[in-house]
C-alpha cells in the first residue's frame, strides 16, 4: 500500500500536469504532437517537474508550503484543465507511435539506475551537500524559506557571542546582509526573532523536500540520482535533434559511465539539476525559434528562469541564450514574445528574491562583479554591444548578413578550439594566474577525459559549426560561455572530486556530444562516410567509454557515509523535546559540530554551537545557570578540544559513542584513488550542580574518558596496550584537583618512532602559564618528571577556575616526510598526566 501511494504521488508530482500542459490544445499542438513518443514523454515529466518546484517555491515564500497542499493544488489544476478541456486532450495526427528508438532512453535510464541510484547518506553538517539536505528538510518541515528557530531567540542578548557572535567587514562595519553564523550554512538574519535562512538558492532544497514527501530521509536522498538521470535524458535529446540519435545516445552513455557524473549523481550538488534544466531549456529554445514551435518559447523561458533560483551562475547560461538570440535575428530566430515575457517576469521574482532572502548568498558574487578589472567590463560591454550593433546592421545590408551568417560560426569555433589549444598545451601560472587555474584543462583532460576525447570534441565543435551552427546557435554560444569562463578561473579549491563539479553541468555533457558527434554524427555520401568513419568513430568511442568505466568502477560500490544516518538518529534518540544540547565549536579540532545540524533540523532537537574552543567562563556559566531553568535537561557534545570544565557548575558523563563511516579520498591537484574510513568519536555529559572543591593529587589517563579535559589534541588512539592522543603544535589540558603542595608533574609520552629525517621530539612544558622546562622526547613510553616551584604551585591553588597544563611540541608530518597517506601534523604521544 506504501509503494502504490508513493507511486501514486510521483505521478502527481512529476507526470499528470506536464502531460496535460502538453497535450493542451494551445499554440500548435500539432507541431509537437509529431514529436517521437520518447520525447514527448520527457516532456510530460520535465514540465511536471518545473510546475512542482515553481508551486514549491512559491508556497514557501508565503510560508504555506506543505506536502499535502502542493498535491492538492496540482491535482486541482489538473482536475481544472480535464474539465476545461474534456474530450480535446488526445493528441492527433500525425503523432507517431511506439517505435524502436524508444529503447535508447530506456536503456539509458536503466544504465544510469545502475550507475547512480546509490546516494550517500550525507545529513549531516560542515559542507555544501549537508546545507542542501537540511534545507530541504526544513522546508518540507516548516513550509518557509525562511527558518523561524526559537532557540536562537531565546539565547539572551548578553550570551549570543557564546554561540553567534555579529559578524563585521574587515573595516569593522557591521554587516547588513546578516547577523551572525547559526550553522555552517545557515545564516542569521533577525537573531531577536531566530530568523534563519539557509545559504543556498531554494530550487534544490524544493525538490528535496518533495521527495521528503513522498519518502522522508530517502526521499531526499535520491532527489539527486533523480536529477542526474534527468541530466543524461537532456543531454540526449538536446543532442539527438541536432546530431542524430546515434551520436547523441554515444554522448549519453559516455556520461553516464564518467567518473564526474556517477560521482555527483549520488553527492548532493546543484550541478546536476543545472545540468538537466541548462538542456532542456536548449532544446525547447532549439524547438521554438529555430523549428517554430511557439509552446515551447515559453517553456524554454520558464526553465532558464528556474535557473535563476538555482545558482547565481546561471547567468552565464541565460547570457550565452540571451546573446544567441541576439544574433539568431540574422536568420531570422530572434526571440518570441512569449519567451521575453515569461522570462521577464521570472527575472523580476530572481531580483526580488536575491533582494530578500538571498541577500546573503548574493553578497559575494555582487561583490566579485563590482570588483573586476575594468577591462573585463570593457570585453563584456564591447563585446554585446558590438554584437547587438552588428546584427541591427546586418538586418538592414543584405550583403553583410550574408557574410556575417557564413562567418561568425567558424570564427567563435576558431577562438574555442584556438583558446583550448593553448590552454591546454602552452598555458602555465605566473603573476596572479595560479596553477590550478593554469592548468585547468590539462587537469580535465588528465584526470576525468583523456587529451584524445578534448581533441575529438574540439573537432566535433569545429565541424558541426560550420554546417549546424544556425540550427541551435544557443547550445554552441553557451558552450563557449562556460569553456572560456571556467577554464579562464575555476575559482574553486583544486580538491578532487569536489573541484570537478565546476565541469560538470556543461562541459562535459558538450565534450561527449561534440566528441561523440564528430565519431558517429552527421550523415555524407559514398562508402568513407557509411563505412569507415562510422567503424573509426565507433572504436574510438568504445575505447573512450571503456576508459570512462574503468576509472569509475571504484565508485560503484561505494556509498558516501554508509550507516551514519542510523548512527544520527540513535544520537537523536537521546534528548526529549525539552532539553538542550550545547555542541564543540568547530574548531575544537574534532568534527563533531558536524551533527548539530541534522540534531537541529533534521530530528527537530534544541541545539547550540559554541563560537569557540575557549568561552568566556564567566558568561557560560550564566548561560549553564539560565539555561537549566528553561530546558529540563542540558547537554554537551564533544570530541576532546573544549575548554569548558569550571567550579561553577559540573558536568557528568552519560555516554561516549565511536564509529567509523566510508569516505573517498579528497585529494588536493590530484586524482582520489581510495576510500578511507571517517572516524567519529564523542562523549556525551550532562550540565549539573557543581561539585566541591578538592586539593587531592590530579592524575590523568590520556585517552580514557578525557573529552572535558584536553584542548588542541589528536583523536584517542591505542599502541603497547596504552590509551593515548597526540599532541598538536600547542595542546593543553584543564587540570580540575590541584594542591598548593603539589611539587612534580609526571608526563608519560613516546615520540611515536620519529624517522630519522623528522624534526627531534622536543616538547616544551607549562604549568598555569609559567614554564617548567624542556623534554627530549625518546622512542617508547616513558615518564619525564619535572619539578614545579612552591611560589607557581602557591598562584595556581588560588585560581578560581581550573588550571591549565600546556605542551608545546616540534611536529612531524608521515606524509611529507615518509611518503604515507596520514598527512597530520603530529608532536608526541601522551599517555598521562600526574600533578602530586
């Protein structure tokens, strides 16, 4: 019954009011009703689909977003356009039946079910893909685009730096685009009210808190293979009208097998949708001003629009359509009115909304805009004025229409292939031109392409320019737009796989259909053209595809964080809807802030994130005071690296919790080549009354339940039977039991067998900020004793607050200096402390 009813509501939601819209008897619907069966189902579904997110989106902005009212609402459209057009829905003649072609997008999707529909699991927060995911679910949840958080309200003015302090510009001006950091992710705009708004544009997250919907977490989890296998479907239709089914099934299937797309196609990104919408937003502009449908001019104008709503570099896509256009007047394309409508009143709702609730997002890219070199505004202004003047000239001399119609194609493919030649064999970094920069095509080509397939698709974009430039000007210029902005700047952090992305909704679909169409496309005469190209181009597809599948096979069985999501959920399990949960900063050296944001969002718990590993004692402990009088319970989570223990309250110990999810390899202008286990480990305390002041000796198993006591280490490890941690460059541990007639520490440490070519282990040792001395650290556990002064040990009894005992360390990296995969930076092992 589950199954038939999510079924049910997929059909809702993503086929019953597209279908009706295209078999509506408007705007010639003869025209597309000759469209090949296959087609006129994707149609069905991507139409459907923008309906949805666009009802989505605005529901949200009113606040009134729910599951049940946006089926409600298209099953009333629905109901409404049945009743207006009863009896003329059936398509007519000539529409062509079920017929052989049929199979490729079947087979294709079958393929990419294989390739993609394995999700990861990736709650929680610290990057993107979690961002995506709690925004989704907040707007499932909450029906806002906005985030109304009473516990961010509650905090009392005095305590809010605890957490969220207000954030500045470097000139010390307070910002106005938002008040502080709730999460990672999740700016505050209204700290009084608790208003949050996630970072990112909603059109994502929409489509996210659909399918949270239709299956809760798993739905929002397979929102994105959803999207992917939309991706590959566009790409080949897109390619399919332009290059013919042969070459543009090659081009779908090439990218469904590419390391890139079956990689984001599990990892929650925007890239994928802006692949899906970006080409099928071509092929209904491709159908309405070059084949003369008037249904799809609109269409196409709704799908660059939802665009917009997706990610702000969506205007380079609106601007290559939009400049495609333009010239498209020489033959004779310019745009209809019906798209500059649609798409005009979409730009004022993206205004708006980049205006309000995107501020922030926004922020930044107005701020790299404004801050361009005067000579790129120059390029730009120049370059569409002097397009939109010389096509206004050419419509009025026929002679020099007639030259510019004949020339401008091979000449915008002789400044692509010219500047992708020289990116790729003779551009180097230099000045401000970084190398990740420089080399931003050869990376492509290395590590996710091959230089063969660049070359065939640099040929394909040469050849088809010249003959089908005319056809789906719009794909050719938008292709260009992204190739000489990407590869100019990939104004990304060059880690694999997470700077690939920046290829992902364009140029790599268009290297698979240029590459592909230059293989197997087109048609000629004589046996060289049915023989021999047709045989050469298969092969080297084949081998292409093989390559392709052979790099990504190591993804195929892999899922992103596999098991975390139970592991969240148990966690969550722990706290009553009345209790607070405070969690480690994030940069208390642990990852564990990283679950505040599904505790919060997700599971709907109360829950706070410390501004820093170090609070202001004073002021916590007036916020541990006012807190225990509003939440039944208080809580702390934290992983080691927190200075929190005070004589002003107390702190018990009800659990600890580690375990290990798979992660793939983040590798730095290199290719990732493995899965390495993530480990989480974290104690769980409760905020008590505080205990009574003793002067007993202190003695401290490093490593063992030590979570409240350590600052700045490594993580709990074990060697010869011992507990221990490493020390970082300055690490510390709160010494809560000190004596005025303490005189010795003992500390027991190993320098964790350092190689010959490492630093010596010397290890600088305090006491309540004063230094006792200088330990070489040898091989093996031992205790080094060091005497403390009876006036240091006279000062530190009359501290108010527990004392501090510090190690400064020489470091060491394994990776750097023996070649391993463990790229820390280590001091020494510590086993114990002991202050008697």
């Amino acid at each position: 019954m589950d199954l038939a009813l999510q079924l049910a509501q997929l059909a809702v939601v993503g086929w019953l009011p597209g279908a009706l819209l295209f078999h509506a008897p408007v705007l010639d619907r003869e025209r597309r009703a000759g469209l090949a069966i296959e087609e006129r189902l994707f149609w069905h579904v991507i139409l459907s689909t923008a309906i949805t997110l666009t009802l989505v989106i605005s529901l949200a902005a009113v606040g009134g977003y729910t599951f049940g009212r946006l089926l409600a609402i298209e099953l009333g459209i629905s109901a409404a356009a049945i009743g207006l057009w009863r009896g003329r829905l059936r398509l007519g003649p000539p529409t062509p039946g079920l017929t052989t072609s049929v199979a490729v997008p079947l087979a294709l999707t079958i393929l990419c079910a294989w390739r993609f529909f394995h999700p990861a699991a990736y709650i929680i927060g610290g990057k993107d893909p979690g961002t995506y995911v709690n925004e989704g679910v907040q707007l499932a949840q909450r029906g806002g685009l906005l985030i109304e958080d009473p516990v961010v309200a509650a905090v009392p003015i005095p305590m809010r730096d605890l957490f969220f302090p207000r954030h500045a510009h470097p000139d010390g001006t307070p910002r106005s685009d938002y008040y502080g950091i709730r999460f990672m992710g999740f700016p505050i705009s209204d700290p009084d009210a608790g208003t949050v708004v996630g970072q990112f544009p909603h059109l994502l997250p929409a489509s996210m808190a659909v399918g949270y919907g239709v299956n809760g977490l798993n739905g929002v989890r397979y929102a994105t293979p959803v999207w992917a296998l939309f991706g590959v479907l566009s790409v080949y239709f897109a390619g399919a009208r332009l290059f013919g089914r042969t070459a543009a099934a090659a081009a779908a299937a090439l990218l469904a097998v590419n390391v890139i797309q079956v990689w984001f196609a599990r990892y929650p990104n925007t890239e994928v949708v802006m692949q899906a919408l970006l080409f099928a937003g071509l092929l209904a502009n491709a159908r309405a001003h070059t084949d003369g449908d008037r249904f799809f001019a609109p269409v196409s104008a709704a799908l660059l629009g939802l665009l917009l709503f997706l990610r702000i570099d969506a205007v380079l896509a609106v601007g290559g359509v939009g400049l495609a256009l333009t010239i498209g007047g020489l033959v004779k394309q310019g745009p209809r009115r019906s798209f500059l409508v649609v798409f005009s009143a979409t730009l004022v709702l993206a205004v708006a909304y980049y205006a309000g609730p995107m501020r922030a997002y926004a922020h930044r890219p107005i701020d790299f805009a404004v801050n361009l070199p005067l000579w790129h505004w120059a390029v730009l202004i120049v370059g569409s004025a002097g397009a939109a003047v010389l096509t206004w000239s050419a419509l009025r001399r026929p002679r020099l229409q007639a030259v510019m119609v004949r020339i401008l194609p091979m000449a915008i493919a002789a400044a692509v292939c010219g500047a992708a030649l020289y990116a790729l064999y003779l551009r180097h970094p230099g000045g401000r031109l970084a190398p990740a920069d420089a080399y931003a095509l050869r990376t492509f080509a290395g590590f996710y392409v091959s230089v063969p397939a660049v070359l065939a698709a640099l040929l394909g974009y040469a050849l088809f320019a010249r003959g089908s430039f005319w056809r789906d000007p719009a794909l050719f210029i938008v292709v260009a737009v992204f190739g000489f902005f990407m590869f100019y700047k990939l104004r990304i952090v060059p880690e694999h796989f997470w700077a690939a992305r920046r290829y992902l909704p364009v140029l790599l679909p268009a290297l698979t259909l240029f590459a592909s169409a230059a293989a197997v496309g087109g048609s000629g005469a004589g046996w060289r053209a049915r023989v021999i190209r047709p045989l050469l181009g298969g092969t080297f597809l084949l081998l292409l595809g093989m390559h392709f599948a052979r790099v990504s096979r190591p993804l195929q069985a892999h899922v992103e964080y596999e098991g975390l999501i139970p592991r969240v959920e148990k966690l969550a399990q722990r706290f009553g809807d009345h209790d607070l949960v405070v969690v480690e900063s994030r940069d208390a050296g642990s990852d564990t802030h990283v679950f505040a944001l599904p505790l919060a969002y997700i599971y709907a718990r109360n829950v706070l994130v410390l501004n820093s590993a170090r609070p202001d004692k004073a002021r916590f402990a007036s916020f541990i005071e006012w807190a225990r009088t509003r939440y039944q319970q208080v809580f702390f989570i934290g992983g080691g690296g927190t200075d929190l223990l005070s004589y002003n309250y107390g702190m018990t110990a009800r659990s600890s919790d580690r375990f290990q999810v798979p992660e793939y390899q983040s590798a730095l202008n290199a290719f990732p080549r493995y899965v390495r286990q993530k480990e989480f480990e974290f104690g769980l305390y409760e905020f008590t009354d505080p205990r009574e002041r003793t002067d007993g000796w202190f003695d401290l198993d490093v490593g063992t339940n030590d979570d409240l006591h350590v600052l700045r280490f490594r993580a709990k490890e074990m060697s010869e039977g011992r507990s221990f941690r490493w020390t970082q460059g300055v690490s510390a541990v709160s010494v809560t039991t000190f004596s005025r007639s303490a005189r010795e520490v003992t500390v027991t440490m190993s320098d964790g067998g350092r190689p010959p070519a490492a630093p010596p282990a010397i290890v600088e040792v305090f006491l309540h900020d004063q230094l006792l001395g200088r330990v070489d650290v040898a091989g093996g556990f031992r205790p080094y004793a060091l005497a403390i002064p009876r006036a240091l040990a006279e000062r530190a009894a009359r501290s108010s607050e527990p004392i501090e005992f510090r190690l400064r360390s020489t470091l060491w990296n394994p990776a750097r200096v023996l070649g391993s995969q463990d790229d820390r930076d280590l001091g020494v092992m510590l086993d114990r402390v002991t202050i008697k």
